[in-house]
C-alpha cells in the first residue's frame, strides 16, 4: 500500500497537473513581490527650426518618466498574492485527499478481488478431487452414474466461476495501474491484508479533526482571507500613483543652442473611477466565500459522521464472523473431502456443506472489502490518515 501511494504521488497524472497550478500561481507571487510594478518611460523628441536670416538649426528633448507606487500598494499585492498561493496549496492538498483514497480503494479491492479469485481456485481444485473420488467410488459400484455426472457438472461451474473472478481481478488490477500510471502491460502484484484490527471512533473526535485538516475547508477560510486582502489592495489603489518625470531640452536659437533642464510630475486626479464596482464586488464575493465555507462545514460534517456509521456497521459484521464463524467454517472445509471420501458424507450432503462453507467464507470476504472500503471512506472525510490520534 505504501509503495503504490508513494507511486500514486510521483506519478499520477491527475495530481501532477494540480501540483502545477500551485506552480502557476507561485509565478503570480513572484509578480507581486517586484520593487515596482511599472517599468519607468524614456522618450524623445527631435525637429528642425528655421531661424532669422535664412538659417536653420536643431531642437530636440528627452525625458525619463517613472510610475510610483505609493500607501503601501506593494505590501497589500504581496499578501494578496500569498494568500492565494496558500489556497491553491490547499486545494492540491485536497486533491492529493482524494486521489491517496481512490487508490487506497482500489488498492484494498483489488486485495479482495484476488482473495476470492484464489477461494474458488480451491473450491474448483476441491471439486475436481470430488469429481475424481465420484467416477471411481462409480466404477467400484459404491454410487449411482447420477452422482459421477453430477459432481462433473459442479467441477464445469466451479471452474466457470474461478475464470468471472480471474476476469474481474484483473479489471481491478488494470484500474490500479491507470492510478499509478502505470502501462497496462506492465507487471504489478499487489501485496498486504485485508484482515486488520477494527478500531472505535468518537463522532465528535473525528469531526473536530476533520475541521482542523480538511483541505477544501482551509482552502475555503484562505479564500476569505484572499478576498479581504484584495480588497485592502484596491482601497490602496483609490490613492492615485504620482508620475515623476525628468527631461533635457535643447533648442535651436539665433545666437546658439538654448539648453533647458527640467522635471514634471502628473497625479491623476480619481473623480469618476474610484474602485466603487470592484469594492461593492469584493464585499459580495466575501460573502461568497463565507457561505461557501459555512456549506463546506456542513458538507464535512456530515460526510464524517455517513463514513463512521458506515465504518460501524462493517467493523461489527467484522467482528461477528471472526468470533462466530470463520474458525469453524476454515476448519470444516479442510474436514469435508476426508469425510466424503470415507463415506461418512453422501455427495448431495457434501454439495450442501460445501456450499454453505464456501458462502461463509465468501461471505466474510465481502465483508473484509467492505470494512477496507468503509475505512477509507472514513479517512476521506476526516482528511488524515485514523492513526493520527483520533481513535477512542
């Protein structure tokens, strides 16, 4: 498991790309942290004059201009900017969340799909010895044609059901390989247990540590923040930037180049556009995004305590089958051929015995798969990993 998140993480397509949006967005920082966000301005001017007495002469001028920031512009555009980039973090984490639990989904269904592709491998190699022990029990004349053609007909199915299981096995298999971008033709043999300690949740544990981790609800509160620093930023840019400027003159005269030195500075004046449409905006998508952040407290809350019911109910089916069941029915599946063989069971007991063992163990199985699926379902909703002190 670890291998193949480890894997997922370096890998996965779907997470590379969200991983680059952070990328993106750490550019638009780098942006904002420039000294000044206006390159400065160089011009020139150049024409010919025509002086008194038919002469001619030269005039020509350049200036240097430069836009200032002022009332702290750059400061507000660098804590906008970092407040973006720690929710586009967020939001990576978030979908780093839900792709570590597909594959752990996929992972454990997989373990499960190969769990029951090797039960009925057994049952099938069972069925056959049966098959076996029935044509020659026929030729000794200790059992009627009836029971030979009849324990040939379960060996078909049992063989009929090992290819479905095999078949959906290597759905999964491929499934996973898509998750860790890995080449279908590619070698991958999954390893670990299904079988695990159950462990107790608190409700209220688990829904406070959901409100500490969730990444999409942090990246909701840093959306709040981002907008409340954008809107700071645009109050800044109601005071408008000076332009200062410097130029040097010279002009063609009767008596020789007249020679001027000089500097200027433009303020433009904020009569008509003083940011009222971007505010009024802003204080709306404030709102927005509270409400937004209020919903997604509702959403995680609910997703926590859907996944801990659902994890209940699969740890105590658990649990019931290792205390109740499984042993038992482990231990008279090893005693039913021995005791087929010897005639102590007839083949129509043995049919219903074996089916009802192998229906335990299939059953229990499924239970298995559906306690790892519930499992991981719960460690998404909460958005970290159970072990991480959350347990009663």
């Amino acid at each position: 498991m670890e291998r193949a998140l480890e894997i997922a993480r370096a890998s996965n397509p779907g997470l590379l790309a969200a991983r680059q949006e952070a990328e993106i967005t750490h550019g638009r920082l780098i942006k904002a942290e420039y000294l000044n966000q206006f390159n400065p301005e160089i011009s020139g001017e150049g024409g010919q004059r025509r002086l008194g007495g038919g002469g001619s002469g030269s005039d020509y001028s350049v200036a240097v201009s430069q836009e200032l920031e002022v009332a702290g512009q750059r400061g507000k555009r660098i804590e906008e900017a970092r407040a973006n980039l720690e929710r586009v973090e967020q939001l990576v984490r978030d979908r780093t969340r839900l792709i570590e639990a597909e594959v752990k989904g996929t992972f454990f269904a997989t373990l499960a799909r190969r769990q029951r592709r090797d039960l009925l491998q057994r049952v099938e190699v069972l069925n056959q010895r049966v098959r076996d022990a029935s044509q020659a029990r026929v030729k000794a004349g200790e059992s009627p044609v009836m029971e030979a053609n009849l324990a040939e007909i379960r060996f078909g199915q049992s063989r009929k059901e090992t290819l479905v299981a095999e078949k959906n096995y290597t759905a999964a298999l491929l499934d996973l390989k898509r998750l860790l971008n890995v080449p279908p033709e590619a070698t991958l043999d999954p390893s670990g247990a299904l079988r695990t300690s159950p462990t107790a949740y608190v409700l209220q544990t688990l829904i406070d540590k959901a409100r500490e981790a969730r990444p999409d609800l942090l990246a909701g509160q840093r959306e709040v923040g981002r907008v409340d620093a954008e809107t700071a930023l645009i109050r800044r840019l109601i005071i408008p930037n000076p332009t200062l400027e410097g130029f040097y003159r010279e002009e063609a005269g009767a008596e020789g180049p007249e020679r001027i030195v000089g500097g200027g500075i433009r303020i433009p004046l904020p009569l008509f556009d003083r940011r009222q449409g971007e505010l009024l905006a802003l204080a709306g998508r404030r709102r927005q995004a509270q409400f937004e952040v209020d919903a997604t407290v509702r959403t995680v809350e609910k997703e926590v305590a859907d996944a801990l019911q659902s994890y209940e109910a699969a740890r105590r089916e658990v649990e019931i089958f290792e205390q109740d069941i499984l042993e038992r029915a482990e231990e008279n599946f090893r005693f039913i051929e021995i005791a087929y063989r010897a005639g102590k069971l007839d083949f129509f007991q043995f049919v219903v015995v074996q089916n009802d063992l192998v229906g335990a163990q299939l059953s229990y199985l499924e239970s298995l798969a559906a306690f790892r699926e519930a499992e991981v379902s719960l460690e998404r909703a909460v958005g970290v990993p159970l072990e991480t002190g959350v347990s009663r």
